[in-house]
C-alpha cells in the first residue's frame, strides 16, 4: 500500500530501496503562502542507523505489511541475541541486541510480549506503557528526608537503574513507564 508524505506517522514502516525504515520523527509545515515542508526522520530497522530527509508532498512511499506475535522471552545468547518463542508453534526467534536492548530493560525472562514480524523476519518488540517490576536493590532511606522529594538510585530485577522515592525499598513492586524508564508509583499487584 503507498502513502503520501503528508499521510506519513511516526512509528509507520516503509519499505525505501529495498530497506525496511521506521519513522521516528514528522513534521509538517506550511509557512504562510509557500509550499508545505515535511521532514522526515528514519531509522534502518536492519542496520539500526538514522537518517533524515525532506520529501515532496506529493511523494509516495510503499508500507511494509507487518505482523504482531505474542512470544515469550526465553534466554540472552552468548553472541547478545535475545531468543523469544512463539507459544503455540514453539518456534523460537533470535533478535539481534542493537534493534531491542532499550526495551529489553523492562523485560524478564519468561514474560510475554509482542513481537512485529515483517514476513518471516522479526524487527522489534512491543511493550505495554507500563510494567511492574520488583526492586532488586537500593540505598537505605535516611529518616527525615522524604519529606524533601529526595529521590535515591535503585536497581531492578532486569538491572535497570531508575530513582525512587526515598520511602521504596527492597522487594518492593513498583510501576515503571517503558518509555521514559521513570518510577510510576508503587505497584497494587
């Protein structure tokens, strides 16, 4: 399916001389009278690099059809592949660590995510908004300074490091934003 460059979003996957490239950034302007600048910012879904460009609005580009799995996060191989498996085929997909490490910090072994597929080949992963995950380790709060805001460093169970509010402790569940990778709020669970 071809879209113009005004019907251009981020996060959309085009198919560019033969490359698959995710829009990370679009912009759209029309300065008074003149002709409308569109900028365009790509990233190489298989080399990882980013590149930027100006189209025509009345330039098309071909999207990629893409296909969204729920696999399970079974291991890290020793080359840094992480290896998912999809459930009901039990096949298992190895992900090269440059297209999935930021995401893989709210990530356990054994959780279920989405995996997006472009025909056989698996390009990324999906994470919900947030996560909740336990605190592995943090500093000892010091009475009297939470009444301050104060934050302290604390790391996950999946070695993130994040600040927490002084009154967080160990074992404790917390929400954490998979965008950002900041402390939510304690966790209800």
């Amino acid at each position: 399916m071809n879209v113009k460059a005004t019907e251009l979003r981020k996060g959309m996957v085009l198919q560019i001389k033969g490359q698959l490239v995710q829009v990370t950034d679009y912009s759209h302007a029309t300065p008074g009278n003149w002709r409308a600048i569109i900028q365009v910012k790509t990233r190489n879904l298989t080399t990882g690099q980013q590149t930027s460009f100006r189209p025509a609005a009345g330039d098309s580009f071909e999207t990629a059809f893409l296909e969204r799995k729920k696999c399970q996060y079974l291991y890290q191989e020793a080359n840094g592949d992480y290896v998912f498996m999809d459930g009901d085929t039990f096949e298992q997909y190895p992900i090269p660590a440059d297209l999935v490490a930021d995401r893989m910090a709210f990530v356990k072994e054994s959780d279920e995510v989405e995996l997006t597929f472009h025909e056989t080949t698996p390009l990324g992963l999906e994470l919900p908004t947030n996560v909740v995950l336990e605190v592995a380790d943090a500093e000892m709060a010091v009475k009297g300074n939470s009444a301050t805001g104060v934050k302290k460093d604390a790391v996950l169970e999946t070695g993130h490091k994040l600040k927490v509010p002084m009154h967080i402790g160990v074992g404790e569940k917390i929400t954490v934003n998979t965008d950002t990778g900041e402390f939510v709020g304690r966790s209800k669970e």
